[in-house]
C-alpha cells in the first residue's frame, strides 16, 4: 500500500473492530442457517444482503468508481482496492483472463470466515456476501455481470475464491 493509501486507510475510512464484525457475521449466519430450508437459500439471502451492503458502500465512491474502471478487466484494481480499504488486506491473487471478461479474486486469509470451520452443510458459501457486494458495483457501473464464490476455507479449501464474469 503506497503513502496515499496508508493515510486513506487511516484517516478517511471508519473501522469496525473485526471480532465485532465476524461475531456479528457469524450469528447472521446462524440465523439464516436455522431459518432457511436449504444451502441455496441461505446462500441467495446472503448474496442479496451483500448486494444491499455493497451499495451502501459504494453510492460514497461512485464518481470514482466510473474514472477508475472504464473496462470491465479493470475492476480487477478497482475492487483490489476496495477490499484493501475495508477489510485492511489485499486479496492474496487477482487473476484476468485472457479474454478480460472474467476476474477471479482469491484470498487465503478471508477476513470472513477466519477460524469458521463448518462440515455439514455442503454447498454453502459462507463467504457469498463479497459476490453480493461485487454484483453491486457492477450494476452501479452498468456491466451485465455476474459473480459467483468457487471455493471457501471455512469448508475445507485452501482458499476463498470469488469468480466474476462478464455475460454480454
């Protein structure tokens, strides 16, 4: 993170303690989990509120958002950044395909499900609320898009993964 960056992500950008985050995260999950009557309901319902959250963050960046990411492929340091403002850490890789119409970001150090091991649920992407957010800030810059979570470390993988791609 440069010079600029470090002063943004202390002085301009509010913070959560993240033990207060990922409690409350975890309990939202364990509401949706005894609620909902499937693994793809609750990953839906999570997916529609980081959706929800994502536009609340971003409606603050949305001038800078357009300057930022002309092109779809450029979301890749729009949305690196982004993580890095609110969550404190860099995605471990961000990857472009050849055809710039597919991102996938991957973090092995997930702020989310940090210390979350779940083994009965399969399917579930406990960490689906970054594909809401994603979805979001493609809408708000007019992509048709979707975004999807391939991996999660709080069921056994190495690594989060989150998959965008471009659909037209």
């Amino acid at each position: 993170m440069g010079v600029k960056g470090k002063l943004g992500w202390q002085l301009k950008t509010d913070k959560v303690s993240k033990v207060l985050f990922q409690a409350s995260y975890r309990e939202l999950m364990n509401l949706l989990m005894s609620t909902s009557v499937s693994v793809d309901e609750i990953n839906t319902k999570m997916k529609d509120i980081g959706f929800r959250v994502g536009e609340t963050l971003l409606m603050d960046y949305a001038d800078r958002i357009r300057e930022h990411a002309a092109d779809f492929h450029q979301f890749s340091r729009t949305l690196q950044l982004a993580y890095k403002v609110n969550s404190g850490q860099e995605f471990t890789s961000v990857e472009v395909s050849n055809d710039k119409r597919t991102i996938k970001f991957t973090d092995e150090k997930c702020p989310i499900c940090q210390g979350v091991v779940i083994t009965d649920m399969p399917g579930l992407q406990y960490c689906v609320l970054i594909s809401g957010v994603f979805d979001a800030v493609m809408k708000l810059r007019g992509f048709s898009a979707d975004s999807y979570q391939e991996s999660c470390r709080a069921l056994g993988d190495d690594a989060c993964t989150w998959t965008l791609r471009l659909l037209t």
